[in-house]
C-alpha cells in the first residue's frame, strides 16, 4: 500500500533525526515516501540572521542554486546538520517558498544564538569572587551555549572541590541585555556550603608500622580532633588519592614489599565532616640473603658489594636497592661508577632468582657496553648569552668519555654564571650506540642579571643612605664599538660593569666604578678585576671650609681557577691604594688618629684563597663556602730608619704609611633536609679576623679594623674598617659599646641559620629563616677568648627578585645586657631594580 499524505513539507522534523530544526512549505505538494522525487533548486534565501552573513550560513549549509536535490531525502537533512555543528544557532528551519515545473525555491530560516555581554557572581566575598573569576573561562562576546554553561559549571565546581568544599551548589540564570540586542546577562549564584574536614583516619590491619605514623603519609596531615597549627584536617579526594601510595612504600622499606592496601571507606558523617577508614595487608618481612654479580669485567665484584653496602640479613628495601644501583643523590652508587668512567649504555637488572621462606636471593645481571664518547655539545636557549661564555664552563668536551659527574658538574657552573634560572636548566643526552658516541645538549633559560639600582638602606652613623648605580653583570666591551652590538646594551660576553653612587645629603658621598673580566684571553679562567672610588665624609654644614675626610684609591687583582686540591679552590692576589685625607677633621675616630689635617696613605697586596661547592646562587641546599685572605702592607717603621719609639713624634708622621697585618676566615655550610625543590635548609657558619702589626712602638692604628654589631649596612664608616653584622644589636655596639672608637682589632663569630623556602624559581626567590648568632670583638689577641661572647636569636625572611634585588629583613633578640639599648629590634634593607 502507498502511503500518501498531503503536508507543508514538514520534512526537516523527520529528516533532521530531531535536531530541533523544521522544514515547513507554503504550498501543498503530494510526498510519496516510497518515490521519491527530485527537484532543482531555482532560489535560496536566508532569514532570521542579524548578525551572521548570508554567504556563511549558504556554504555551511552546502546547499546552492542550480543544485538537484530529492524529496524526501537526505540532502536537508545533511545540511541541518553541517549548519548545527556550527553551534552559532539555537533553531533551524528549511522551508518551500515555491514550487513549479520541477523547480523549488527554499528560505533558510535560522535564530541566531545570544552571545554574553557580562556577567555577575552572588554569593562570595570579594576576593574569593576574583579567585572564581581567575578560574572561569567565560569572555564577553562569546556565544552561550549548553556546553558554556555546563563548563562555567564544572570550572566553579572544580575550584572549591580542590579547597576541600564537597557541598557547594552553584545556578546560572541567563538575563537579556536591555542595551545590546541578542546579548544575555550571565547570573551565577553560588553557595559554597562548609569545607569538609576528616574526622578521624582510621587503620585496620596495621601491626607493625603505627597509625601515628602512617597518618604523616596521609593528607590530610591530621584529625580534626586534633589542635595543630602546622597541619590541615581538609580533606581533598585528588590529594588522599595520591598520597595513599605513600603507605604500601612505607612497608616496602621496612621489608613488607608483599604489602597492599585492601581497601579504603570515605564515610561522610555529616555535612563537612568525613571519616576515612583503610584496611592494610602487610604481608610477610623479607630478608636480602645471597646477592651475586653476572656480567661484570670491568670492576671487580667485592667493589660492587662495597658500593651497593647490602649485607645477607638486612631488611629487604626496595628502594635502598634502587638507590644503590640507580642514580642516589650523592653519586655513590653502581651506575654512577660506570657512567663516570664512559658506560653510557651500562645496565644492570635485578632478578630475584630465589624467594625461601623470609628470604630473597638476587643476582645482578650486568650489561657494561662499550665507552661513549662526546661528539658534539651544543648549548639552547641562550638568547643573550654568548655561545662561547656559557660552553667554556661545561666540562664535557667533544672526544672526551662520557661521564655523568662531568654533566652534573657542567649544571653546576652553568648556575654559578647568575646569567641563567637554576630551575630552568636541563641537559639532554642523544646517545648514538651505533657508532658508540653521544651528543650532549645544555638548556638554559636567561633569566635578567643587568641592573639598575635605585636603593636605599638604614645603619652606621648617617641612618638612611640612598644609592644609585648600573651594574652590568653580563657585559661585553668587545661590542662597544661594534655595529649593532648596543642592543640596548653590549652584554653577553660575562663581563661585569658596575658604576655606583651613595649619599645621604652633604654628610656622606661615595662613588665607585669597577670591571671584571672573568677569563682574561678567553682561553682560562684567569680572571682580572679593576676598581676606583672616592669617598668624601662630612657633617650636615654646607660652608666651603666644612671638615672632611677623604678616602681616594684604587686596586687591581688577579685571580685563577685550581685544580688542586679540586677544582672549587680559587687563588686571587690583589695590590691596593688608599690615600686618607683630613680636613679641619674632629669628628668619628679623630682622636684615635691625634691629627685633624694631613694624609694617611695604604699601600697593601692581599692574597685569598676560596673555596666554593654550594649548587645554588641564591638558595643553595648542598655544598659548602670557604674563603680565607691575608693583607699586608710592608713594614714602614722598620725600614725607614726612624725611632717611632720617640715620644715627639707628631702622629701625621707616625701614620703617613700605615702597616699592618690582616687575616680573614669566612665557612659556611649548607645542609639540605627533605627531598624535592623546597627543601630545609641548616646553616652554620663561622667568621673570624684578625689584625697584627709589625712594630710594637707604633702599636695598631684606627685603620683596617672590624666594627661589630647591627645590620652590617654601614656603607659609609671611615678608615677601610670592616662592617660585621651581629643582629639583636646596635650599630658597632659590640666592637664599641662607648662609642667611641671605630672598631677593635680581633673578632669572631659564630651563626646557625635555619631556612626553608617559600619559591624558588625564575621570577623570583623567598625564604624564612630563624637564626641564632654569637661573636664578640676584642682589643688585643691576649684578650681573645673565642667563647666570650655576645649572643642573639631571631627571625627573617629574605626576597630576591631579578628586579628588585635582595630585600630582606630580620628582627631579632640581644640576649645578652650592657651592649644593647633595646632588648629587641629590627634590621632591615631594602632595594629596587627597574
């Protein structure tokens, strides 16, 4: 039987497979389903479409004019639905304007999606409102559609999920913009309900390794029956999900390595409360009893069995084998020693060849291969950095064999130039087994190391004093006077330039240029250092005949990398003159000097010997700073043929030369605790010096001595004396608890700081600290008594930023009375770079 039905052409309903889209008709037709027929389409128009051209809604339809399409068919089918894919309409209708003689005239009827003018959040604070903002992806003029709205959703959504709200409802309302035609106004109301908290964390099954310390594997950290500011009871699915791993390789290093998780319960109990209940099999403790090496001829097993340190009886550790046999952090471990000597393609395979009873038997199956050599190193990454400045510290070189403690050293220096972020630095091995070489590439992000300082800091004598200079710390003077090598600057070549001004008004100016060359001829890491300055010291008087006091000088050194006794020793030789100048001078230290007008000249050579292993610039986490100098100037008195035991002699004439004797000593360590990239951080250190003279007549001169006690920022005391910081105390007081005079001979120093890191990384570095200090000055070495002292404790933090420089500041506690006015106080600098 043939079905006959007069309609409209309603097709678009049927042949659209319900895609909410029609296709209606003016006219009448006869539709015979079973025959089909076909028509050629005369006319096409487009209707509805205020915004979207006609031409786009025509191609995405693929329909056209001269086109033979079949009624009933699936050519308006397709094209309903290539024009939803577009998702720019919220109804489509393909309607018969006219039908004649085999032709037909169709009308594209389309309403037009509304797209978002702004939108609104009720129900949250201010700043959790711009947090939510932050999380959104919504932006004005996009289209509204299901899927915008059920994403805005999920985003809200997943945002308070991970704060540890499990009850938050969020509704979005749309509102049509009175102002724009075919805009809509987002609603978004959310109720974030109260965060979830663990009640309580509950173990079954465990029996050897206490729920105490399984819950410090677990976040959250604690119960909330428990009171601890350092923990959180929030409990967070993704969090608990992945720290739960943490307890089956826990047992595993206690021997359990059978142990697994059963299962594990979340029993909400409330609205913000859950208890968290996980069942543990342990399983049976294992021993390591035989361990034998196959594969082995290059070193000699009782040298493998030293290195893996595993005796027959101990616990059964999986991750002390691995740590043993891959990669442990200090180096010493089996692919280490094959790695260094070349064995790029060594591997060595554990195989557990007998499990009796509590006991396992392992043989080490060994693959040596051959020695790599470097072919080709190759640095990326380096935009301002010249090539040659970053490769010439890399330690692997091309024919040399393969050596990992060579790259981890060659990371090391590449961090040390302070011309590259630490965290940002990588290396990547193309190994090549074929030929039995391997391309080595370095990369490295650059991170700002140029400044321009506009500083300023409070301490000594003339409290706050303002700083203005240009330090270039990657600057090249081969580009001064090339084409195109100002951009903006010459950089790139590791040189340092560093132009400075200080003052804090008419009392105190001081003015100093320096250059550094770190390589001098380029081809070792002799390093050449240059530097002039002028101080002027006076009072606040603005008169032509004011008192003043003068230091002029300059110095030059040279410095070489060691080999012995390795190759982070450092020896640098310096020659320096300073010329001191009084003028009608009464003030600080004139009557330790007996002269008001006159000069005093410095002539001294000082030779320093460092040492520096610490992996890190700024926030180092390992290693190991040394530095000892020694600074003397000849012997004036005793070879000028003068009686400076005669008690006439002017003091102009007894210190027209000064001499002296000086020796420095500056160690600090770094003890990194924990695993990952924040790590805490122990630091103890320890500073001493000394001054000696060569003639008892002329006894020690109020030059070159140390100044004890405050921040350390006295820029501007007089004499060459060295600032020591000692906080919790005044400026000098320690050394000078009269005030009166510039600074003892003798001093020692004791500090132990304790750091963790709030970020370390590219943009900037912050770290807290809380440290204790002790050290005391003296007046002669028969006085020096290195547990006298005076001693302080107290908190900090530190902030360096690439363009702000190092702000930081420390309050601390004197402990000790009679050198100290307040019982606390803080210490403080601050600076900024643009």
């Amino acid at each position: 039987m043939t079905l006959k039905k007069n309609i409209g052409l309603f097709l678009g309903i049927i042949l659209s497979l319900n895609l909410n889209a029609q296709f209606v008709d003016s006219t009448k037709i006869i539709v015979d389903f079973e025959k089909p027929v076909k028509y050629n389409v005369e006319a096409i128009t487009i209707s509805g479409n205020d915004y979207t051209p006609d031409g786009l809604i025509l191609l995405t339809s693929g329909l056209k004019v001269g086109q033979s399409i079949t009624i009933p068919g699936d050519d308006t089918k397709q094209a309903i639905s290539k024009l939803w894919k577009r998702k720019l309409f919220s109804d489509i209708e393909i309607g018969l304007v006219k039908a004649k003689n085999g032709n037909i005239s169709i009308n594209i009827s389309v309403v037009e999606r509304p797209a978002l003018s702004k939108y609104s959040i009720k129900g949250l604070k201010k700043s959790e409102t711009n947090n939510v903002r932050d999380e959104i992806s919504l932006q004005t003029n996009q289209l509204i559609t299901e899927d915008l709205i059920n994403k805005t959703k999920s985003e809200i959504l997943d945002y308070f999920y991970e704060k540890g709200f499990y009850g938050v409802k969020t509704s979005i309302t749309r509102e049509a913009d009175p102002k724009k035609p075919n805009f809509q106004i987002l609603r978004i109301a959310i109720d974030r309900g109260k965060k979830v908290k663990m009640q309580d964390l509950v173990f079954v099954g465990n029996e050897n390794i206490s729920s105490k310390k399984l819950r410090k594997i677990i976040k959250p950290k604690r119960r909330n029956k428990k009171y601890n500011f350092f923990a959180t009871s929030k409990f967070v699915q993704d969090e608990f999900e992945e720290t739960k791993s943490g307890i089956v390789q826990a047992y595993s290093t206690l021997g359990y390595r059978d142990a697994y998780l059963m299962y594990d319960s979340i029993q909400q109990i409330s609205e913000d409360r859950v208890v968290v209940k996980i069942g543990i099999n342990e399983g049976k403790k294992y021993f390591f009893r035989n361990i034998s090496w196959v594969g082995n001829t290059k070193y000699r097993t009782s040298l493998l069995d030293t290195l893996l340190g595993i005796k027959a009886g101990d616990v059964y550790d999986q991750s002390k084998l691995e740590s043993k046999l891959f990669m442990s952090e200090n180096g010493f471990d089996v692919s280490s020693l094959y790695m260094d000597d070349g064995y790029l393609f060594f591997n060595v395979n554990p195989v557990e060849v007998l499990v009796e009873n509590d006991s396992i038997d392992l043989e080490m199956r060994i693959y040596e291969g051959k020695q790599a050599t470097v072919n080709r190193v190759s640095i990326v990454g380096n935009d301002k950095t010249s090539d040659y400045v970053a490769l010439r510290v890399i330690r692997t070189r091309p024919g040399d064999k393969f050596s990992r403690s060579d790259i981890q050293r060659s990371m090391r220096e590449l961090a040390q130039l302070g011309f590259f972020d630490p965290e940002g630095l990588d290396v990547n091995p193309m190994p090549n087994p074929q030929n039995g070489t391997v391309d080595i590439e370095y990369k490295v992000v650059e991170k700002p190391s140029d400044q321009i300082e506009a500083s300023g800091g409070w301490g000594g004598f003339g409290g706050f004093v303002g700083t203005l200079g240009l330090t270039l710390n990657n600057f090249s003077s081969r580009k001064v006077f090339q084409k195109g090598g100002w951009d903006p600057i010459p950089s790139g070549d590791g040189q340092r330039l560093s132009l400075r001004i200080q003052s804090n008004g008419p009392q105190y100016q001081g003015y100093n240029f320096s250059f550094s060359e770190p390589w001098l001829g380029g081809k070792k890491p002799n390093s050449l250092s240059v530097s002039i300055f002028h101080n002027v010291q006076s009072t606040f008087q603005f008169s032509s005949d004011r008192p003043k006091f003068t230091t002029t000088g300059g110095s030059i050194a040279f410095g070489k990398q060691l080999k012995f006794p390795d190759d982070y020793f450092s020896f640098s030789t310096s020659l320096t003159y300073q010329r001191y100048g009084l003028k009608n001078w009464t003030s600080f230290g004139a009557s330790e000097l007996g002269f008001t007008n006159g000069n005093a000249n410095n002539i001294s050579i000082t030779t320093t010997l460092s040492r520096n292993s610490t992996n890190h610039p700024i926030y180092p986490t390992e290693g190991s700073s040394f530095m000892a100098s020694f600074q003397f100037t000849p012997p004036y008195s005793l070879i000028s043929g003068k009686d400076f035991s005669d008690p006439t002699m002017s003091p102009q004439e007894r210190f027209r030369w000064i001499e002296l004797a000086k020796t420095k000593f500056n160690g600090q360590w770094f003890l990194g605790m924990g695993t990952g990239k924040r790590k805490f951080v122990i630091s103890p250190s320890y500073r001493f010096g000394a001054v000696s003279i060569w003639n008892e007549d002329v006894g020690y001169s109020p030059f070159e001595l140390f100044r004890v006690g405050g921040s350390g920022l006295s820029n501007f005391v007089l004499y060459g004396t060295d600032i020591v910081s000692q906080r919790g105390y005044d400026e000098g007081r320690i050394s000078d608890p009269l005030n009166g005079q510039q600074g003892l001979p003798i001093y020692t120093k004791y500090s132990l700081e304790l750091r963790y890191p709030l970020t370390v990384g590219q943009s900037s570095t912050i770290y807290a600290q809380t440290f204790l200090e002790a050290g005391n000055a003296f007046r002669s070495i028969q006085e020096f008594s290195p547990f006298d002292v005076r001693r302080a404790a107290g908190v900090g933090v530190r902030l360096f930023l690439p363009m702000f420089g190092l702000l930081g500041v420390d309050y601390a506690w004197a402990l000790d009375q009679g050198f100290r006015d307040e019982p606390s106080q803080f210490h403080f600098f601050i600076g900024q770079q643009f």
